[in-house]
C-alpha cells in the first residue's frame, strides 16, 4: 500500500510539473506597485513603496444605469451589490501597513468603475472601514484611478478590464491612495501594472488529488489493520 502511495504521489508531481494550470475565464486579478509620492503619516513617509492587487468577477452586472440612469457603453459600474458580486478579493500594503479582504461580503459599498468615452479610466474604491486599520485614529479607504487622455484608446469597452497587453505604460495619469479623516497617503507612478486571469487547478489535476487522498485512507486502514493483527497474535 505504501508502494501504492508512493507511486501515486510520483504521478500527481510528475503530471502537475507537464499540464499547464487553466482559468477560471471570469475571475481577473489587477495589480499595480509604486513609491508613494505623498503622506500626511510618518507611519508611511514619501518613498515607501506600496502594492495592491483586486480580484474581480468580469460575470458581475454593469450597474451603471444606477448613475445615469439608463444604460450608457460609456460608463461601466460594478459594485458588491449585484449577483454576483464584482470584488472577490483585496490586498494592499505599504510599508507596515497592510490589509487584506478576502470574503466578497466585506466589501461593502465598494465599487469599481470603468469609463469608455474621450477619457479611457479605472476607478476602484474599497470601502470596508471595520477591515481597514486605522491611521491616526481615523477611518481609511482606498481608492485608486488609472487616466488615458491619449487618443490611442486603451479600452474596447465599458467592461472590466481583461487585456493582458495592460502595461505601466497604458495611462497617462494614476493615483493609488490610501483615504484617511486626518489625510491620505498617494502614490503618483507605476514600477508595475498587470492585468491577468487567475488560475485555479484544472480538472486533471483534482482527480489525481483525489487519487492521492484515497490513497492515503486506504494507507491509513492498512496501518489499522496491521494493528490488529498485531493485537490478536498477541492475545493468543
């Protein structure tokens, strides 16, 4: 049986080092990283380098008839509100300062929204103040907004962005802030700017996971086994 484990745990590694991880073709990640340029708290001075990443649902509903009052192809709005819900996951951090949401429930008002007209723009707003640390006894928020005031049109739509092709070199204007009652802490420049699916285990690889899980209960039962055995003999 241990032959049988060891074998099986030899062809998950071999068949996880061959077949490339798939995508769940609706859930994107965008991440970006900077130094932050401006700060009102010496807990995080101009020149910190800060990160973040939001994963969203592309299925969520486009909202925006909520701001304009009917549809409009110029303005996407994606919120927590609608099933399902736009926001999945959050992290951020800048120096010691660091937060995570990782239960589409907390995200609260938050809210992403795309605008598709003279000005290509991502707008992303998280507001969760009971996740959030505070900073100098105040509430935070986070906002962040990537500009394109070329002609050259980064977007194709009022969608989520999918497009891997998004570079730091897309915008011609961000701002990565950190929103705070006693003031704020923004970030003005990319090193970074990534756009991506993300990637879940496929579905070869779930069945031979649970190749190795039977084999390690059928493991587990032999041992116990053996045991027995080995108790009987030793009664008689």
């Amino acid at each position: 049986m241990t032959r049988f484990f060891n074998s099986a745990a030899f062809l998950l590694c071999a068949v996880l080092a061959l077949v490339p991880t798939s995508a769940r073709a609706s859930l994107f990640s965008l991440a970006a990283s900077g130094t932050v340029s401006f700060s009102n708290f010496a807990a995080i001075p101009a020149g910190t380098p800060w990160s973040f990443e939001v994963i969203y649902e592309t299925d969520a509903p486009d909202l925006d008839f909520e701001l304009t009052g009917s549809p409009t192809p110029s303005v996407g709005r994606y919120t927590n509100t609608s099933i399902p819900p736009a926001l999945t996951w959050f992290h951020y951090q800048a120096g010691d300062y660091e937060v995570t949401i990782g239960d589409s429930a907390d995200f609260g008002p938050s809210l992403i929204e795309i605008t598709f007209s003279d000005v290509n723009a991502i707008d992303i707003n998280v507001s969760a103040p009971d996740v959030f640390p505070p900073l100098a006894g105040g509430s935070v928020s986070f906002h962040a907004d990537f500009n394109d005031f070329s002609s050259r049109s980064v977007f194709v739509s009022d969608a989520l962005p999918t497009d891997p092709a998004f570079g730091v070199d897309s915008f011609d204007e961000i701002a990565v802030s950190l929103l705070a009652s006693p003031g704020e802490v923004t970030g003005s420049t990319l090193t970074s700017f990534t756009v991506m699916a993300v990637p879940e285990p496929s579905a070869l690889e779930s069945e031979i996971a649970g190749v190795i899980a039977l084999a390690i209960i059928a493991t587990r039962r032999s041992r116990r086994s053996k045991q027995g055995n080995t108790r009987r003999r030793g009664r008689g």
